[in-house]
C-alpha cells in the first residue's frame, strides 16, 4: 500500500480554532522567507500543532543541491516541499532515548546499571584531573558510569570540543573527531568509537557535571549490545514503524533522494554531508538519522500523549515522565558550554524547562521541552499549552539562534 505521507499535514486547522492567531503565525513565514531571501537559510519547513490539530505549516526556498563551486542559480533547485528529508542531527538522541527506555521496560537492563556491563571496555576507566601545574594525572572513578548518565550527559565522555587542552589533545590523538560526520564516520562502526574511548580516560567523575558530547552514541552501541539487533533495526521496530515514521531513519531508499533538503554552502571542515541513500557502517545514536516535518511531529505527539499515539503504545505514561523531567538537579548549570540554555534542566535526551524566571531569554511553559541538531532543526513539546513546534531546514550550527527565535515567534500567537 503507498504510503500517504500527507496524512498528518493534509488538514490544517484554522489557528483561532486551537487559540491562535493567524495575523501573529504569519510572522514565521514572513521571517522564513526573510531568512531565504537574505541568503542566510536554503530552505525551510515549520509547523505548528495545538489542541490535537496542526493549526501552521509553512515552508520557503528550495531544497538546495549538495554544495558545488560554484553553487547552481538558485531557479535550477526544485522548492521546499512539506515532505522534505532533512538530517535531524542531535534530534536522533531524543528517539535514541526512547528507545532505551523501550528496553528498559522489557527488563533488558536497569538504568541505573554500569556501562561496562554490556561494553566491558569501558568498565574501569580511570578519570583525567587536573595538577596545578597545568598537566593531568590518572585517578579512579569515585563510581561506575551508568546507562543513565550517558543518556543525561553526565558520564564524563565527552565531544573533544571544550575543555582543557590536554583533554582536547588527548581525543586528538585517539581519532574521536573523526567519528564527527566525517568521512571515517561511514566506514566504521559504533564498535570503533567504543575501542577508541577505551583507550582514553574520562574527562571528569562520571555524574560530576553536565558535558554534552559522544554519550549519545556509546548509548547506541549499548543497545545494540542489550536488545541483540542492530540500532537501525531495533529503533525501526520499536519506535518508528509503530508510530508510523516511515520516513526517518539511517538511510534513504533511492527513489526518494529527490526529497533530501541540502545546505547552500558546506557544513564546516569537520562535516561531510555523506550519501544518505547508502546505509553507514556507523549508526550514530547521537546524530546519526533523518527525518521529516510529518514523521518528527509524530514522534512528538506521541510524547505529548504520554507514550501513546493513535492506539499505539511506544512507551508508558511513567517512562516519558522520567525522561522529561529533571535529572540533573544540582548539576544545573554546569559543564563548559550549557546548551539547554539558562531556566531549563535536562532530562533523558531533552532540555526541560524548570520555571519562568529574569533569565530566561525565550517564551515558554514551566515543563516544556525541546532539542535541536547540528543543521539548525529544532523542535519543542509543551504539555501546559497542549502545543508542539518544528523547525527544520539546512544550515550548519545556528540551531541556537533558530531554535530560540522560532519558538519566540510560535509562542508570541497564542492568544487562548
């Protein structure tokens, strides 16, 4: 049977129906064309959803070519279209998350259970600290790293990317960057990564402070370790096909590349943006899939709804609680480079807000939550006001900048 990838945009509410206002949504499209027309975004889609119904969606500009010197005239591009494929980048984690907690409520492991116990070489690992002089010595580990703090960020892995410079060379060395979406990245394995870390101290006491970096992907290989199956296969078999996701994934059947939204310009020199039609050696738990307008919003309803959409239960109503809550407590704040960004805490793959306070520099509901990926996609879920945004389009690492100004633009037409 073919599958109807309209089905959840096909009908769009009107926006006062589910208390929004038109005149303030369409704001949005006028700052996406802006944006194309400034030359600072390819393409891109947005939508919103309220009260069980899509009440926006708009998209601007083209879905681009891979990048070329120099680039084709921008009429020799076909436009966005609604069902665009867009690399979600770290919006993989979130769904990496429920996964786990998938296997988690199957008894498979406890989340409280040392990493070692299915990556054995990663058991043991001493700690890195830091001498006055500048230079590091070896120590234990006050404790085991666990499930849960890969899936927080506080398992002392790190991205390589902040920190003191030994640190930083010491990842040189072992070859991390080189699992960072680069060539080597597609002609390895989550395995290899696992044997490089193993030759590596960790880059603080494991539940220390909150480091954003590779813990997404060692959690990948992880559960691929403890449900027996691939990630690809175990993600598509316990999330994507029942919630109907049929366009997200690790890689794109050939005859739908025509879809896949691409940047203006390169991603940086550390980025290659490889051919999504061929499956990868390396399943990136951590920013490895793509996805669409469509397949990401039910992904997010079925958040929304508690582990449940349309009929089918992903997780339970307490696994989604736990993941969307507050696991970091006095660990707030910390680490190098904070991306939740001041008033919200993380969960279990996710920035979750704590309250409405003088710092906060975006609208928003206590509780709400959200992510984003290296291509500037975002996403938010708000329990309080029953309502769900999505950003996606092409543009190396402002995802900061959109994230904030999109959900600034979405919550500024809520008017009920």
């Amino acid at each position: 049977m073919p599958v109807d990838r309209d089905a959840d945009l096909g009908t769009v509410a009107a926006p006062e129906e589910v208390g929004l206002s038109s005149e303030r949504l369409a704001r949005i499209d006028r700052l996406l064309r802006a944006q194309v027309d400034g030359g600072e975004l390819p393409g891109a889609v947005a939508l919103v959803y309220r009260r069980g119904q899509v009440a926006f969606t708009a998209q601007a500009g083209t879905l681009g070519t891979l990048p070329t010197t120099p680039p084709p005239p921008a009429g020799a591009r076909a436009p966005m279209t609604l069902d665009a494929i867009f690399r979600v980048y770290s919006m993989t984690k979130p769904m990496t998350s429920v996964l786990a907690l998938s296997l988690f409520e199957d008894g498979l492991f406890d989340l409280g259970d040392p990493v070692g116990r299915f990556l054995p070489d990663l058991a043991g690992l001493p700690v890195a600290e830091a001498t006055p002089d500048g230079d590091y010595r070896l120590v234990d580990a006050h404790r085991d790293m666990t499930i849960l703090d890969l899936l927080r960020h506080t398992s002392g892995i790190v991205g390589g990317y902040y920190g003191t410079p030994w640190m930083l060379k010491l990842y040189e060395r072992a070859g991390i960057r080189e699992f960072d979406h680069t060539e080597a990245a597609h002609t390895t394995s989550s395995q290899d990564l696992v044997d490089a870390f193993a030759k590596l101290p960790l880059a603080m006491q494991p539940g220390a402070h909150w480091e954003y970096g590779r813990s997404g992907d060692i959690v990948g290989r992880l559960l691929e370790v403890a449900g027996g199956q691939p990630l690809d296969v175990l993600l598509a078999e316990r999330v994507l096909t029942p919630l109907g996701m049929s366009d997200t994934g690790f890689h794109v059947p050939p005859d739908q590349a025509h879809r896949i939204a691409q940047p203006a310009e390169p991603f940086g020199a550390h980025t290659v943006l490889r051919d999504l039609t061929a499956r990868p050696g390396f399943l990136s738990g951590g920013s490895g899939a793509f996805s669409t307008a469509r397949d990401y919003l039910r992904f997010t309803r079925m958040l929304l709804g508690m582990g449940a959409l349309d009929g089918r239960r992903v997780l339970s109503r307490k696994s989604v609680e736990l993941m969307t809550s507050d696991q970091l407590g006095p660990l707030y704040g910390s680490g190098p480079d904070y991306m939740p960004r001041a008033g919200y805490t993380f969960g279990l793959g996710v920035a979750v807000r704590r309250a409405l306070g003088p710092s906060s520099d975006v609208l928003g509901s206590p509780g709400d939550y959200w992510w984003i990926g290296r291509g500037s996609t975002s996403f938010f879920v708000d329990p309080a006001e029953d309502m769900i945004g999505l950003f996606l389009t092409q543009r190396y690492w402002r995802a900061r900048h959109y994230q904030r100004v999109f959900k600034n633009a979405v919550y500024q037409a809520v008017i009920d």
